[in-house]
C-alpha cells in the first residue's frame, strides 16, 4: 500500500498541468483541422462555380472572328448559371503569354491560381469560311451561299490539374434560294454559332463537365 504522503505526491503530480494552466491538446486540434476541413470546402464551393474563358486562337485569315467566338463562348457558359470571368481580366492575366499560341499544363495550373478559377474553357477556330455561288436555270437565277465551320474546344480541370475534355466539330449549312439574296456573312455567323453551341453542348453532357 502507498503511504499518505505518496498518494499526496501522485495527486499532486497528476494535477499540476491543470495548475500550470496547460489543456489536452486533443480538442484543440481537432477544431484546427475542422476549420481547415470548412475552408477548403468554401475555397471548393468558390472555385467550383467560375469559368475562365480563354480567348479564341484565329487559324483562318478572317480577322477578329476569335471575339465574336469568345464573347458566344462566355454567354454559353453564362447561360449555364456559371461565373464567367471578364475577358478583360482573363487577358491581362495572359499579358506576358504570346497572343494565339497553346498554354503548357504549368501555364494552365497558375492561370487558374491567378483567377480563382475551377474551370479554363480553350477554343481555336480551324475553318470559317462562306462561299457563293449564283445561277441562272429556268425558270428563275437561284444563289447558293455555302458556310464551313471548323471549331476546336478543350477544358482544363484545377482540382484535376489536367485537360479533361477536348473535342472538335466540323460544320456546314447551305442556303439555296431562288431570285433572293443571303449575305456570306449572316450565313458565316450562323454556321459558327451553331458549331459552338454544339461543340460546348458536347462538354456539358460529358461525365468530366462540373455539375451545376
């Protein structure tokens, strides 16, 4: 058996953390890492909602069709209830990256840093062209207006650190009336709207796209 004064040394001993002020760390940590479990998945939630559309890259010889392509892409992804950052912002961000050439994954991991942004929509328009042609049959000249469209699309994933989907999808509508007029142009832009909204409509129903 242990004398008086020894069981006064063990009470005495086992109390003096509480004495000194000290606490069972457990706890503690476990709240730490509770908070950092909930900011995680608030900085998740955030990211998870914003797209960042990439300025379409030109391959053909008609000048300025990469805005049209690039402000449609933005209203597309708008449409899906996604935060669409500026463009402003997304080429300013692009400032030291050469205009029109592809970005490394490197490139693609810190660009989504920089914008807080789960999603990097990248499209390159291949062909976008219209043709016409006119003839004179009886009983009545007729005009042919022929659209051809080649769009290119790929998405790179932040939690995944990689591109995650790509596709591409070719494109061509006619317009064969007789004695009546349709412009290149209005045909061009149809066409390519088509081809785009088609393109992305492929994105979303792919297992990759982020659910909304």
């Amino acid at each position: 058996m242990h004398s008086t004064a020894t069981v006064a040394l063990i009470v005495l001993t086992s109390t003096l953390p509480v004495l000194a002020g000290q606490v069972d760390p457990a706890p503690q940590s476990r709240l730490q890492q509770k908070l950092a479990e909930l900011r995680q998945y608030r900085e998740t939630q955030y990211y998870r909602n914003r797209v960042a559309v990439i300025p379409f890259r030109n391959e053909t010889s008609k000048a300025g069709a990469e805005d049209s392509f690039t402000d449609a892409a933005v209203l597309i992804f708008q449409g899906r209830n996604y935060h669409v950052v500026p463009v402003h912002e997304v080429t300013a961000a692009l400032e030291r990256h050469p205009k029109g050439t592809l970005l490394s994954p490197e490139e693609l991991a810190r660009l989504a840093q920089i914008l807080k942004v789960e999603t990097i929509f990248m499209g390159t328009i291949k062909k976008f062209e219209a043709k016409r042609k006119f003839g004179v049959p009886l009983p009545t000249m007729w005009i042919k207006t022929q659209a051809k469209v080649t769009l290119e699309g790929a998405v790179y994933r932040r939690s995944a650190n990689q591109i995650v989907w790509q596709d591409s999808d070719i494109r061509h509508d006619t317009a064969l009336i007789g004695g009546g007029f349709v412009s290149r142009s209005e045909i061009r832009s149809r066409t390519g709207r088509d081809s785009l909204e088609s393109l992305l409509d492929g994105y979303f129903s792919a297992k990759d796209a982020v659910r909304r």
